[in-house]
C-alpha cells in the first residue's frame, strides 16, 4: 500500500516550479499593466498547481497501464511499482482535475472571462491526453508542444489576462520563455529514460531526435528565454535581473553536454525546475518594477 511519501513522490515535486512560475511572469505584466491582482494570481496559481500534480497522476496511471514504467532509472511510480492500484491513481488524477476546474470558475467569474473555461476545459483534456488515451500525443513526440502551448503560453498569458484583460508584448515574450523552459524540463526527464522509452515504444521527441542531439535541444531550450529578455530592457531594464540565471544556464549544459546519465540526470531534472522558477522570480520582478 502506498505510504503519504509514495504520493509526494508520485505528484512529482521537482516539476512543480513549471506551475508557479507562469503566474508569477503573468502577475508582473499585469502589473506592468497597472492592473495587477493579488487574490486572481493566487487562484491561477492554484489551478496550475493543481493542473500540474493531476498531470503528474495521470502520467504515472497512464504509463503504469502500458507497462511503460516497468523498467525506470528514476524514482518508481505508484503504478509501475504496484505501490497503488491504478485506479486509484487514476482517481486522483482526476481529483486534482477537478480542484482546477473549481478555482479556475471561481477566476473566470471574477474576472469576468467566461470564454476561458473552454481553454480551461482544452487544457485539461490535453493534460490527459498527453499518455492517456488510445492515441496519448506525448508517445508521438508531440509532449513538448502541449506543454510549451498549456504551460507556457496559456498558463503566463491566462494569468495576465484573468487580471488586466489584456495582454502585452512582454508577456508574449516571458510566455514563450516559460514554456521553453518547461519544454527543457521535460526534455531532460526523457533523455534520461531514452533507453526504457524505445524499448517500450513511447516515441518522445527525445528519442524521434536521439541522444545528441536531444542534449543540445535542451541546451537552446534553456538559453533562448534568456535571450528574449534583451528586448524587453528599454521598457522593463529591471528584466535583466534574469541574466543573473546565466551561471546556472552554463552550469546545467555543461553537464548535459557532458553526457550526464542515470541519477546525474535526475539532479538536472530538479535544477532545471528550480532554474523555471528563478526565471518566474526574477522576469516577474522584473515586469513589475
């Protein structure tokens, strides 16, 4: 039976930061805006967070069922290891689904932005889908765009719009470098399980591109939301306190590129999470002053 640390385990803490941080750049182009809101960027926090962890669910349910987590170099699964049953990992899978849909409502109603419960609906569908279903789009290499589009762009510009009812260059720019980031987040959890994802036949971009070449794939994805500060400085100079990220930038390739395998990766895994949620900090501070 699994123990409450199984299920910390399961909700896959180390990929948290993916949620927080498009709502902390989102918060500071709102404000940017004049139009920031502590209690709306609250509630979006909430639903990514809680998108976030029924993803992390239904990945552990979905991959349990194909047999893919059989064989992990990484912490075992609920469902993989038998630690859980897969319904009841499935079940709350959809728990947390539904906690989202809750607080988003109650967002979308103080906001007044009704139309977004479709996207809010999309979302979870895609959250999903990404391994579940009879054609799950993350066993095609496709993982990368669903999250650069739900936990990029529909996470950072979501949050802005929730609160200034507008969008703004900056937040274009801080959303695409959010959901780069989260693409190398995943990026690096699948060149770690390259040699089990083939075996299996989960098709990830990681493995569509092969071992090199994913490596420096993963590089660009953490070098180009640096790059897309550069043009924010004359309008927002306090932007650049994102290029304080670029030790951690240099540091996290060098041992990608090094060939960094097995638990090595897992330490990248978790840093490079932490690094998505410097960049929130930092962009996000950035914005707002």
């Amino acid at each position: 039976m699994a123990t409450f640390a199984d299920w910390v385990e399961g909700a896959r803490i180390r990929t948290l930061p993916a949620a927080a941080a498009p709502v902390l750049v989102g918060t500071g182009a709102a404000f940017a805006l004049d139009a920031g809101s502590v209690p709306r960027a609250l509630l979006a926090a909430g639903v990514a967070l809680a998108l976030q962890i029924g993803v992390n669910y239904a990945n552990d349910y979905s991959d349990g069922v194909r047999g893919t987590d059989d064989h992990r170099t990484g912490p075992p699964r609920l469902t993989g290891s038998g630690a859980a049953a897969p319904r009841t990992v499935k079940l709350a899978a959809f728990g947390f689904f539904g906690v989202a849909a809750v607080l988003g409502l109650v967002l979308c109603a103080l906001a007044g932005t009704w139309w977004l419960v479709a996207v809010g609906a999309v979302s979870v569908l895609a959250a999903w889908g990404y391994t579940g279903g009879s054609r799950p789009y993350g066993y095609r290499g496709l993982g990368e765009v669903g999250v650069f589009v739900f936990f990029g762009l529909v996470a950072t510009l979501g949050t802005t719009y929730t609160q200034a009812l507008q969008v703004s260059w900056a937040a274009v720019a801080g959303a695409v470098g959010i959901g780069l980031i989260a693409c190398a987040l995943l990026m690096v959890n699948n060149v770690r399980d390259i040699p089990t994802d083939t075996v299996s036949g989960k098709r990830t971009l990681a493995v569509r591109l092969g071992d090199r070449r994913a490596r420096l794939t993963y590089v660009a994805m953490l070098v180009l939301p640096l790059v897309l500060v550069l043009p924010l400085a004359p309008a927002h100079p306090w932007a650049l306190l994102t290029l304080l990220l670029v030790p951690v930038v240099v540091r996290l390739a060098l041992i990608v590129l090094a060939g960094a395998v097995g638990r090595d990766l897992i330490t990248v895994l978790r840093d490079t999470g932490l690094l998505e949620l410097g960049y929130g900090v930092l962009l996000g501070l950035g914005l707002l002053l």
